[in-house]
C-alpha cells in the first residue's frame, strides 16, 4: 500500500468540523468564519436559523452577547484618546450612584472594570433575566451598595455588573448615549455595516432565532431580546462577515503596518494597549481528549481574553453567551489567522470548536510564534563579533563592545575563556559559514560557528541607546554528540531564565532588516 497522502483542502477539513455541531443537534443552526490578513476567507453555514428555513450565512445577524464587550472597551480607549476620561479614575468620579457594600474605602478604576479585575464578584448566572433592566433601576440598586469579592485590582473575576458600570461612565464622560457613540465613533466608520445595538436592528436584515431543546427534543425559539442597562455587557448584534473585519483590524495593529489597515478611529498603539493583559490567571495543565497534555498561560486584557501558547504564540478571543445562543472568536495577532463561529443553540462547545478550527489553520499554515526583525545594527555587530571570536582583535574589540562588558568581566578573561571554549570545539571551519540560530528580539541574535568537533554558539545583545553597542556577550561550546537544548538554542532567555524553561522561541521566524527573507 502506498504511503502517499492526498491532502483535503483546509476548507472542506473546516466545514466537516463545524458541520458535526447541527448535525449533533447542538444547535439549530451554526454559521463560521475563518480569516487572513486580508479580512474572510472562507465562510459556511449549516442548519436554519429561523421558522422559515432560513439558511445561514456570513450576513445573518446574530446577538453577539459578552463579545460586545471588545467593542465597548475599544469606545473607551477612544474617549481617552480624546481627552474625556482616564482609565485610572476611579469609577465614582463619572457614577457616584455606585458604592461599595460594607464600608470598604477602595473602589475600583475604570480600567479594573475593564479587566475584569475590579473586585466585583463573578454574576453570569445572575444577569441574564436582566438584560433589559432600565439604567435608572439598576443605578438604585447598585446605590445601596455592590459587594466585592476580591480587593480592586488584585485578581481576575468576571463581572458583567462592573463591565456595566463601566460602559455607563464612558456614556457621561463623552455626554452622549453609548449607543449613539459607540455608533458613530466605532461602527460606522469602520464599516461594520451590519453591527448594531440590538435595539436598533433594520428590519431587512435576516436575523438569527434563537432556540432551546424541550424535554421531548423539539426546537422551541426565545423570543428576540433588547437591552438597557447591560447594552454595554452584551447589548451588540453583529454578522460573521463583520467580525471578521473586526478581528482583522484589530490583529493588524501587531502586524507590519499597511496602509489597507489604518483608521482614524483608533491608533495602532492604542489597538494594542486593548489587548494588553490587565490581570493574569493561574497557569493551567489540562488533559485533552485523546491524552494530550496542554500548558497554557493566560489573561484578561481590556473586554478581550489574551493566552499564549508555548508553540503558535498569542491569541486573543472572546466568547458570548444568550438564552438561544453560544458564540465565539478568536485570533492569531502575528500570522492574521482568525476565526468566527455563531451558533443559535445553548449546547455543545462552539468555543472549543472555535480554538480547534483556528489551530488547524495555524497547523496548515505553519504560523510561527513571533517574528524577530533584526536591527540593521544587530546584523553588522554579529559580523564583527564573529570575526571577534574567530581572530580576536583589541581594537575591534573596543569598537563593539559597551563599556560594561569589560566592567562585568575583563576582556583578557574573556579572551582566554574564547581560546579553551574553540580549543574543545574546533579548530573553527572557515569553509563553514556562521548560520542564525534564533532570536527573541530587534537587539539580539544568536548563531553557531562550526568547528571540527562541535559548535560554538554565540550570542550578542545591543545597547538601548545610539550607538548601538554589544551590551551582552555569551559564546558556549556545544561539543559533537551533545545535543542543542531549548535554553542553549536561545542564549538571551536562558541568561534570563536559566537552563530550565519552556519557549516558544524555536518557532520565532528571524527576518533581516529591510528584506523579505529569513534567516
């Protein structure tokens, strides 16, 4: 039998992924998104999404439920960008309505809120009857006092009441309804044409029904929901084809920039600044379903979830959650990969569907962690730190060296340490050329001269300040038969981390200044 493998296309290995969710009957209808630098790529819909038999696509609107909260915060750092309000006012200064149960003096920012870090205590169980709560009724009973569960800022705890509060300063700091702002500062002109406050929903638009399973297994629909209070929380509705945009722009502000990504409407610096973690969680070992063991780090940034892992790097996600309605989206900042999945039903794990799907497409793409685009600097200083270690030379010596290399240690050390590490290594091989091995920054790089017996793996990094000049300066010798760890691999973690860690520098893609190609 031929070993051959006939490779399916990606789409169709996606669609069957998604596809097992109705027809598992987890919901009546499901609806994906996948996404490159460019925005959607590919899209697919299976089941109905109403009474009519409405098939769905990338233009049928859906709730989006806690995903609003990415566009919330994003209408936050525009305001602060505007000079109406700063994250770090405390949340009284715009609602004085809110007070802190039992006394306590602390009282969270704006920016806890944000982050879900603001002490208040975990309520998706509590909210959801409450959706259409009047503004008015709920400041009364959060004037009688709001407990807290943690002291603000110290620990991750999700909070839609605070997220909620939240939203209302940004509405009295700017003097316009967060509707009518959130609108006409975020949505329009992004072009999010199909992404409205559920309230405000045209009639023409085709819309997603929401279903649950009654005891005998027959599809019952909830009628359509709007909010008041909690629009903040989860008041938006918006498509596949619209979340897409919105993921791609914001996963374009840690991309090289282009011009085809830029808007007015918020800077790339301050894209970035939403997607920046506020409050960590407890790193977590968790079993996969056919025994995988999966590390993972995480944390809440600004209305987003950031983790990071150990071999593709950052993504960012967020999911939602309605009666009739589970939903999620995520993406991978440094490749441009994203997906979108919106599903009207309240079984199964369309999140987990989300993260399978995206991780395939980083798989077939071979995604790297990180890219590393080396100084024009870093590349002329390892040339000469090359020719350094190969003949050494107190003149060159002085020239690319910062002061505190001979502070740290004395160059007549240093040198006599260069003549033992290629005595056991080499001679070196000047028929071999040097080849870069990984680097985690701009600043640094490290790279292996061949010797007859082995390797000398060699490390630079540079000065903050012009001149640029080497501030650190490693060389190891990695005799024949020994293999390269991960912390050898990567001089400069290692000289951070010591020799036992985990990376996901093997897969940082080293690009040189000014050129397509890698190293």
């Amino acid at each position: 039998m031929s070993d051959e493998v006939l490779q399916v296309p990606l789409h169709k290995e996606l669609d069957a992924l998604f596809g097992q969710h109705t027809a598992a009957g987890h919901s009546r209808a499901l609806v994906y998104g996948v996404t490159d630098q460019d925005g959607l790529s590919h899209a697919a819909g299976f089941g109905r999404v109403d009474e009519h038999g409405g098939v769905p696509d990338a233009d049928v609107v859906f709730p989006i439920a806690s995903m609003t909260k990415s566009f919330i915060a994003c209408a936050v750092l525009i305001a602060r960008d505007q000079g109406r309000l700063s994250l770090h006012d405390p949340i009284t200064r715009h609602v004085p309505e809110f007070v802190v149960a039992g006394g306590q003096r602390d009282v969270p920012t704006i920016e806890m809120l944000l982050g879900m870090c603001g002490g208040l205590t975990e309520d998706n169980s509590w909210v959801d009857p409450f959706i259409n709560t009047p503004t008015e009724d709920l400041l009364a009973q959060v004037s009688k006092g709001v407990r807290l569960s943690h002291l603000p800022g110290a620990v991750f705890e999700y909070s839609n009441l605070g997220f909620t509060i939240a939203a209302l300063a940004l509405s009295r700091a700017v003097g316009r309804p967060l509707a009518e702002f959130v609108t006409e500062e975020l949505l329009r002109p992004l072009g999010l044409t199909s992404t409205f406050c559920d309230t405000a929903v045209p009639d023409h638009l085709p819309r997603a029904v929401g279903y649950s399973l009654d005891p005998e297994g027959n599809w019952v629909a909830y009628p359509p929901q709007t909010s008041d209070a909690f629009l903040g929380a989860g008041g938006l509705v918006s498509t596949v084809r619209d979340l897409a945009r919105w993921i791609t722009w914001l996963g374009s502000a840690f991309r090289p920039e282009r011009p085809e990504d830029d808007t007015p409407v918020l800077s790339r610096l301050s894209r970035r600044d939403l997607q920046r973690v506020r409050v960590f969680m407890p790193p977590s070992l968790t079993l996969g379903g056919i025994g995988q063991l999966r590390l993972s780090s995480s944390g809440y940034a600004l209305g987003l979830g950031v983790a990071t892992d150990l071999h593709r790097g950052t993504v960012v996600s967020h999911g939602g959650g309605l009666p009739g309605f589970w939903l999620y989206m995520a993406w991978h900042p440094e490749s441009g990969h994203g997906a979108v999945v919106l599903t009207n039903g309240n079984r199964g794990n369309p999140g987990g569907l989300c993260v399978e799907a995206l991780g395939r497409v980083l798989n077939h793409n071979q995604a790297h962690a990180t890219t590393a685009t080396l100084w024009p600097e870093t590349v002329a200083l390892r040339a000469q730190a090359d020719s350094l270690i190969r003949q050494w030379d107190d003149s060159l010596a002085a020239r690319i060296f910062a002061e505190n290399i001979d502070f740290d240690r004395p160059l007549s050390q240093r040198r006599a340490e260069l003549d033992r590490l290629v005595a056991e290594v080499g001679p070196l091989l000047d028929s071999r050329p040097s080849s870069v091995v990984s680097a985690s920054t701009a600043a640094d790089v490290t790279w292996s001269i061949p010797g007859e017996r082995g390797e000398l793996l060699c490390m630079i990094h540079l000065t903050p300040v012009e001149p640029a000049r080497i501030q650190e300066f490693v060389v190891k010798a990695v005799p024949d038969g020994r293999p390269r760890t991960a912390s050898s691999t990567d001089i400069s973690l290692q000289r951070r981390f010591g020799d036992a860690y985990l990376t996901p520098a093997a897969n940082v893609r080293v690009r040189l200044p000014g050129a397509d190609r890698e190293e």
